[in-house]
C-alpha cells in the first residue's frame, strides 16, 4: 500500500490536463485498478489484520481522490483563463456600427387609418389582389366594353377574366354578397391595386387604397362627409377642413372627390398643394342602387356610402416625401429620417 501510495503522488504531478486526469482515474479508481486491487486482497487476510487494513486503504483512497479533484479543478480553471485570454475584447477598437431599420412609414400610416376607423366600428377586412373581372368591374357598373374601363388601365393575368385588382373595390362587392343582404356593413379594406402606369414620382404601377364601404338603413351623402370629416381630423390634426368636389365613379351617385385644407399653408397656398389650398386624398360617394341590388341588399331597404383613400398619397403628404418610389426602394437612410420626423 505504501508503494501505491507512492507511485500515486508521483503520477499525480504528470496529471495537467482532462486527458491525463481520466488516464490517473482509470489506472487507480477503476473497476480493475489498482486501488480496487488492493481491497480485493481483503476477502482473503486475516479478520484481525483486515480492519486496519481496511481503514488504511480507505485513508489512501479519500486523500487521493481530493487530490485528483484539486487537480480537476486547477486544470479547469487554467483552461478557462486560457480561452478568456483568447478571447480578450479589445475595448479600444472602434465598435462595429449596425445600421437599424425603422416601420414603414407606408404601413404606418395603414396603422393609423385602421386604428381610427376600428375605434367607429368598423372591420378590416382583406381581398385578393389577382382578381375576377366580375368583381373588379362587373359588379360594379363597368360592364365589359364600358369606356370608364379604359381609365383603369388594367394588367391581365388570364384572358380577360383574371385580372390584378386595378382599385380595392371588389371588395365592397364580395363583402356584401358574402353577408348575404340582410345585416349592415362596416369595413374597411387597405390593399395593393395595381394598373399598367409608367412610374414617375407620383404614379406607380402598385400603390396602396384603403376602401371603405358602410351599408345600413337611412344612409346619406351627409354620414359620409361627416365621418370623413372626423376620420381627417383624426389623421391630419384637428384643424383640418375637409372639401367634397363633384364626380364620376359608376358605383357610387352621387360621388365626389375628398380633399383636405393642406396641413402645410392651412389653406394659403404652397409648393405642396400647387398653390390651391387644397389637397386630394381619394374618392367616394353614396353606392350606387345597381350595386347594392346586384350584390344581393334591397336598395329600397338599404343604402350605404363607400370611399377610397390613396394611401401612398395620405402618407407622401403627411411625412413630406415627393416621391412614390420612396416607398418601394428600401433605403435606410431615408427611413430614418422618417423616423427621427415621426419621434419629433
Ligand atoms: N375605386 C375608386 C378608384 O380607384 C375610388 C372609389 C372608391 C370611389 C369607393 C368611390 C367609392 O378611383
């Protein structure tokens, strides 16, 4: 036992890594080691002699297993100060700088819209925008051949059937004929339309409408001016008038052109609105009895008012961007911008 206990505290000092460390527990510890052969002596020694043998190789086997976990733990503390130091952060170094992005200003004022609107009521609701001709035009008082189609310069997916939506219209029709005629109606819809436009800085050949369509009983032009009116004021500020021109649309009679005091000049005239005072934002009117009767209300019953905002057009004018493409060339830099004016 001395011997062993001698050549254990040799081989100790040669343990100085987990290799060597497992190698000492194997040779000594082990199921066949050399501790474990020692005590397999005792079954046949002499009982008197047995016991302090016994306590002795116990002694051997607690000093030697501390020693061994001393080691372990010198070991693993010399490998963690080897990977710190490799690993040492120089703090002096300039810091890497990652660019963050900023919400869509786009979406942003999406957002907003759906938040007052949700606040009076109403749904938002979603359509497709690969769309059948029977509800972008059809439904809607533009049977095929009629001139107003042409105003709508539409790209065609299949035939003349299939189409990409050229407004958010088709969604009044669908979410009437989905009701099935006999509840109202209080949606909004903000989507993609698409029409075959050159782009320039004020048309694209995708841009954003945000439709609106309410159906109950007693409707009038006058529901919709005032909840436009609020809807504005809400968006816009507070002191903001709202102006409805006459106009032409077939699903609506009658409809007129929704347009704001411009936030910039309160009305005195600028850059921003060509001098007039005014600004457009979209078009509406009261829906047109055909329509309600073709997508299953009884206009004797019924009567609604619908709109469609441009919301490229809504957020251009309130974060002053004179550029459509802005919105669909991601560029951080000028989102940012956006951002630091939306904080301001
Ligand atoms: N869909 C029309 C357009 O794209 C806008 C509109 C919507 C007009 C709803 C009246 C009612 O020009």
């Amino acid at each position: 036992m001395e011997n062993l206990r001698k050549e254990m505290e040799k081989e100790l000092e040669n343990v100085v890594d987990i290799n060597s460390y497992n190698n000492f527990k194997v040779l000594y510890f082990g199921k066949k080691g050399k501790v474990s052969e020692l005590s397999s002596k005792m079954g046949t020694m002499d009982p008197t002699l047995k016991k302090e043998y016994g306590m002795k190789l116990n002694e051997l086997r607690t000093e030697m297993t501390n020693a061994l976990e001393n080691k372990l733990a010198k070991i693993k503390e010399a490998e963690l100060n080897k990977k710190l130091a490799s690993e040492k952060i120089d703090i002096s170094l300039p810091a890497t700088k990652v660019d963050l992005g900023s919400p869509s200003i786009l979406e942003k004022v999406i957002e907003d819209f759906e938040e007052v609107f949700m606040s009076m009521g109403y749904d938002v609701v979603d359509g497709p925008e690969i769309e059948e001709d029977k509800y972008n035009f059809e439904l809607l008082g533009l049977p095929k051949g009629h001139p107003a189609r042409d105003a709508q310069d539409t790209f065609y997916v299949k035939g003349d059937e299939l189409l990409l939506r050229s407004h958010t219209s088709p969604v009044q029709a669908r979410t009437m004929l989905a009701k099935g005629g006999n509840e109202p109606v209080r949606i909004i819809c903000p989507g993609k339309a698409y029409r075959r436009d050159d782009d320039d800085a004020t048309h694209s050949h995708q841009f954003t409408q945000i439709e609106g369509l309410l159906v109950d009983k007693n409707i009038k032009l006058s529901d919709l001016k005032g909840t436009v009116t609020i809807i504005c004021k809400k968006l816009f500020g507070e002191d903001t008038i709202t102006r409805f021109r006459p106009s032409y649309y077939q699903f609506t009679e009658p409809s007129v052109e929704m347009d704001i005091s411009c936030f910039n000049c309160k009305g005195d005239g600028c850059n921003i609105c060509k001098k007039t005072g005014w600004i457009t934002i979209g078009g509406a009117g009261v829906v047109n009895y055909d329509v309600l009767r073709g997508c299953g209300y009884d206009p004797d019953i019924w009567s609604g008012f619908a709109f469609g905002f441009g919301a490229e057009r809504c957020a251009m004018l309130k974060y002053g961007i004179n550029d459509i493409r802005t919105f669909y060339n991601v560029d951080l830099r000028e989102t940012k911008t956006f951002d630091r004016k939306e904080n301001e």
